[in-house]
C-alpha cells in the first residue's frame, strides 16, 4: 500500500506539472503568432489567455496527459529495473516521448493536430519538453528509501 501511495502523490504531480507547461507553452506561441501579425499582445492579456488555456484544456489535454503517462511511465519503471543507473534519464524521456506520441497520433488518426502549436517542429518538442518535465518530476517524487544507497553511490 505504502508504494501504490508514492506512486499515486508522484503521479499527479508529475501530470499536472506536465500539463501546466504545456499549456503555458501552448498559449505563449499562439500569441507569439499572433503578434507576429503585428498586433499588440500586453501582460495582462497574456496572463488571462494563459490563464483561459490552463481552465478550458483541463477537460480534454490534461486528460490526455493523464492517459499518456499513465502508458508511459510504467515502461519506464519495468526499464529502471534493467538500468537503475538511468533511472532520471528514463523517466524523463518517458515523459518527453509521451506526449510527442501522444500528439503523433492524434495527426495520424484524427487528421488534426489537437494542438495547434504541435504542427511546427518547434512546438512539438516544446511539447514534449512539458511532458519531459513532467516524467523528471515523477522520478523526484516516486523514488523510494531503499534506492538512497544506489544514489548515495552515484547509480540514480
């Protein structure tokens, strides 16, 4: 019970951090566009669209995310029992590959990117990087008193 509930207090974290990256992310580059048509984007207003993204994608993308991780991050786990030493690394690129997956996907099933930021290169791996935070997250949560000694010797 005591590892279902690390893993649970370091999974939602790790989602919600993922998913308010890449939110902010998000609404930053489509009013990045935006001002590139040479219209006036103010603090105030990037802080409410900001803040607009972050409540009205939660019922779609940070679902999502959810799903994502939670296919992702156990692949990850099964890995760090062959490399325990990469155990960061692991969980970091589960995360990144989560999401860009997740995104890959959606292009090739629904024929639509479900975020318009993702058709660049650029965005995409921005994306990405939100979900790399994410699993890097999770690994600072998740890992358990008996991996202190591996880390101790440098392994994690």
């Amino acid at each position: 019970m005591n590892c279902m509930m690390r893993v649970i207090k370091a999974f939602l974290p790790a989602v919600i951090v993922a998913y308010l990256l890449a939110s902010i992310l998000f609404t930053q580059t489509i009013l990045a566009t935006v001002q590139s048509f040479g219209l006036e984007v103010s603090f105030a207003q990037r802080l409410g669209a900001t803040w607009h993204d972050i409540l009205g994608m939660a019922s779609s993308y940070l679902l999502l995310l959810l799903v994502a991780f939670v296919i992702a991050l156990p692949v990850a786990a099964g890995l760090t029992r062959i490399l325990p030493s990469r155990r960061a690394l692991l969980f970091t690129l589960a995360g990144f590959l989560a999401v860009v997956a997740l995104h890959v996907i959606m292009k090739a099933v629904l024929g639509i990117s479900g975020i318009a930021a993702t058709r660049t290169l650029a965005g995409l791996i921005g994306q990405g990087l939100a979900g790399a935070l994410g699993g890097y997250v999770y690994h600072r949560l998740s890992r358990t008193a008996v991996s202190e000694p591996l880390r101790a010797a440098g392994m994690t």
